[in-house]
C-alpha cells in the first residue's frame, strides 16, 4: 500500500516540492525569486506622481463597457497586471525591454556590425545586450510621452475624452515630463531586476515578470467569471448560464493541453554520427535533430499584435467611421487580418532565425548526415522543406489559438479579460514559463539526487520569449 502510494503522482509531486527546500541554494534562490516578484507587484499599485484616481478608475471602466476599446485596452493592461489601468509606476512594465530584444534580434542579420558581434561569442552578446539596454530606455521616453500624453489629453492618440476635471492634477507639461522620467526608470529597474533572476534566481527573469503580471489579472479574471454565472448575464447583457461556465472550464482544458502540446512538440530528424574507434575502425551513432512545431513561439502573436493597434488609432485620427468600425478590435476583418500576419510572422521569424545551410555545414563538419541525404546542399535543401512544412502546422495552431479569445470576446460577448486566458499570448507565455521553470527546477534537483517532478520523460525548454 505505500509502495502505490509512492508512486502515485500527487504523492511524488509534494515530496518534490518539499525538497526544492532542502537544497540550500535552491531554497536560496527561490526566496530571491519571490522577492523580487513582491517587489514588481508592489512597484504596478503605486500611482504616479499626479493621477486622480477616481477619475481614472471611472474613465477605465467606461473604456472598458465600450465594444470598440474596451478588448484593445484590455490586452494591452493584462500584460502590465493592471498597472497601466491605475497609471501606476510600472504602467510600461517590461514590455519596453522585449520591443528592443525584438528589434535587435531582427536587426543582427541585417546590419554586418551587429552579425559580426553576434559571432564573437560572449563578449559579442554582451555587447549586444548593452545596445538592447540603450534602445530600451528611448522605447520607454517614447512609450512614456505617449501614455502621459493620454493622461492629459486622451483625445491626442485619438482614444475617448477623458471625464470633466482630467484625469491628473497640476501642470500638464510637468506631468509628462516627470512621469515619463518615472515610468522609464521603472521599467529599467524592472529589466535590472529581471536580470538578477535569471543570474540569481530560477527561470527567466523577464519571463517570470511578465508572467507574474498576466497572472495577477487571473483572479479578476474568476472572479469576473462567477458573478456572470450567479447573475446569468455578461457585462453587456448578454445571457450567461452556469452550464456555459463549466463549457468554458472544460474548454480551458483543452485549450491548456494543446498549448502546451504546442509549446513542446517538435519533428525529430534522424542523425547519424560517424565516430573513428580503437584500431581505426569506424563505428557510427544514431541521434536526432528536434525541430520545433512552434520555432518562433509568442514572437508572431506580438508582432501582429503590435501592427494591429495602428488601424484603431489612424482610422480613429482620420475620421473614418467605416474603416474603423470594419477593423474593429474582435471582428471578422480585424481577425483575418491579424491571422494572416501571424501566419506570415511565424514564416519570417522561422527566416531570420533558423539557418539551414548553416546547419548544414556544422552537420558535414562534424562527420554527420542524415540517413539518405547528401551532406551538403542537398541538407540544406532538406532541412528547408522540412522546417517550411512543419513551420505551416505550427502557425496554423498558433493563429488558432491566438483568435480563439477574440471569438469567445466578439461572439459570445465574455470580457476580453476572461477570455484572453483561453488562448492567445497571455496563455502562451504562461504555458512556456511554467514549462521552463519546471525544467530548471527539475534539473536542480536531479543534479543534487533529489527526486523531481517527473517519473520519466523530460521536460524540454523553450527557444526564447
């Protein structure tokens, strides 16, 4: 009987935990984690230097009843947990960082400069992720200016007007002007700090933040949830009966298991190795080439993402009712449009980042090739196809995922802060941080001969933000 109940898997799952506290250092590094988490929650409640709270809180909640702004502000203050709709001091979050991360990495097999450094091992990363830091903090004064901007006058970047009185107090030049300092400073912290996890801590430090954030709307998210199913109706009227609640549940499910299918599967490509023995005989091995179903994880989604607040914003300066109510956030043509960006997104990603016939050249070097190819061109020609077809799967599944939200928020009329947790970046980054983590962790404890997570099987990471 405790022989079963050993092997059980909620019984190996809390030893596992309890031994993520008997190592020292790993303890040591979980409670730096956890404070530095503390520390970025804390810094998204603070408001800003001159904010009326309750005008803004007014003002938010008007934006959020309106079916045109309400989802748009929701994805983007999700990702900030909330800071943004209080104009607290991380209201940029860490966003700032990824937009220049994105850019560099974009950048580097543009500009011969920045290739060349990328080649130079870790003095050429270093280098690079210092020019990352200086393009943050210009993203943060220009993403700075534009949110204080709002504050004081929101019609500026063409959003609702604000109630009658603002929704700040004092000088509207002083206030732009101080909390854009504030704001930039945050986010600098906020990207220092991240950096001390992933130094001395578990995880991703910019990872963990970010998903720190989206989790702390999760639950406003239920609790949004069960007074719609108690009441049986949406914010907007719509009926809602406890039997959808627990549709929505079991969808959960679902969609949590293929996002996590997602984020882990992968085209194995045989490998063989030709290794010289003892007596100059030659023996060969086998191993595998894992290509990723989902190369350029959540990249696709936030570029698209980012193109697709242009069309709100300029239909709204020009005055263009039509257009704007046609790419309306959550309808068919946005949602078209923004799947077909995904899908190209996912292709060009794929391009800059996945390098066949250098791959190619590293096989032949090493004395490897794969079974019935011929090293050289003819890898890299094969290589090609094969991460173009499974590179169609993949976006595929991610656009599907990425508008399943936006079906739930336009079609059946659920918040878009709930529905953003049945799919969508929100849930893909959750999905491969905690995948991560989880790896790191495990790897911890199995160096130290500690029992982990996992009976068998492995947890793999993933490729980047």
């Amino acid at each position: 009987m405790a022989a079963g109940l050993h092997e059980t898997g909620k019984y190996r799952m809390f030893k596992a935990f309890l031994n993520l506290w008997k190592v020292k250092e790993l303890r040591t590094r979980l409670l730096f984690t956890m404070l530095i988490i503390v520390l970025v929650r804390v810094a998204s409640n603070i408001p800003c230097p001159g904010v009326d709270p309750a005008a803004l809180e007014a003002y938010i909640s008007k934006m959020a009843a309106g079916s045109d702004a309400g989802g748009l502000m929701a994805m983007i203050d999700i990702f900030s947990g909330g800071a943004l709709a209080h104009f607290a001091l991380g209201a940029l979050g860490i966003m700032p960082y990824i937009t220049a991360s994105i850019i560099l990495q974009l950048l580097v097999p543009v500009i011969p400069q920045l290739e060349k450094l990328s080649r130079q091992g870790d003095t050429g990363r270093q280098q690079i992720s210092q020019y990352t830091r200086y393009l943050t903090i210009v993203v943060c004064l220009i993403q700075g200016i534009m949110v204080s901007m709002a504050m004081t006058d929101p019609t500026r970047l063409s959003l609702p007007a604000a109630p009658q009185g603002g929704l700040f107090v004092g000088n509207a030049s002083w206030f732009v002007l101080v909390n854009t300092v504030v704001l930039t400073c945050t986010t600098m912290v906020f990207m220092w700090m991240g950096e001390q996890v992933t130094e001395r801590g578990i995880g991703n430090g910019v990872s963990i933040i970010i998903t720190i954030n989206i989790i702390s709307r999760l639950p406003h998210a239920v609790i949004e949830l069960v007074q719609m199913a108690m009441q049986g109706e949406t914010p907007d009227g719509t009926s809602f009966r406890p039997v959808q609640l627990l549709l929505l549940l079991a969808v959960f499910a679902v969609v949590t298991a293929a996002t996590i299918l997602l984020s882990q599967g992968y085209r194995r490509v045989p490998i063989q190795m030709i290794r010289k023995t003892v007596g100059n005989q030659i023996a060969n091995s086998s191993t595998y080439m894992p290509l990723k179903v989902n190369f350029a994880n959540v990249m696709p989604i936030i570029f698209a993402g980012a193109i697709m607040m242009i069309p709100d914003f300029l239909f709204r300066y020009l005055g263009w009712q039509q257009m704007q109510v046609l790419f309306q956030h959550g309808g068919t043509c946005y949602m078209i449009t923004e799947g077909l960006l995904i899908l190209v997104f996912s292709y060009f990603w794929v391009a800059n980042q996945f390098n066949p016939i250098q791959i190619a050249d590293n096989l032949k070097a090493q004395g490897a090739y794969i079974p019935g190819i011929t090293p050289g061109q003819a890898t890299a020609d094969f290589l090609d196809s094969t991460m173009t077809r499974v590179t169609f799967g993949g976006a595929v599944f991610l656009m599907a995922l990425a508008l399943f939200p936006m079906f739930l928020y336009s079609n059946f009329r659920i918040p878009f802060m709930v529905a953003q947790f049945f799919g969508g970046t929100s849930l893909l980054i959750m999905v491969g941080v905690v995948l991560d983590t989880m790896r790191q962790l495990e790897s911890h404890l199995t160096m130290r001969h500690y029992d982990g997570f996992l009976k068998s099987g492995r947890l793999r990471g993933r490729s980047g933000m």
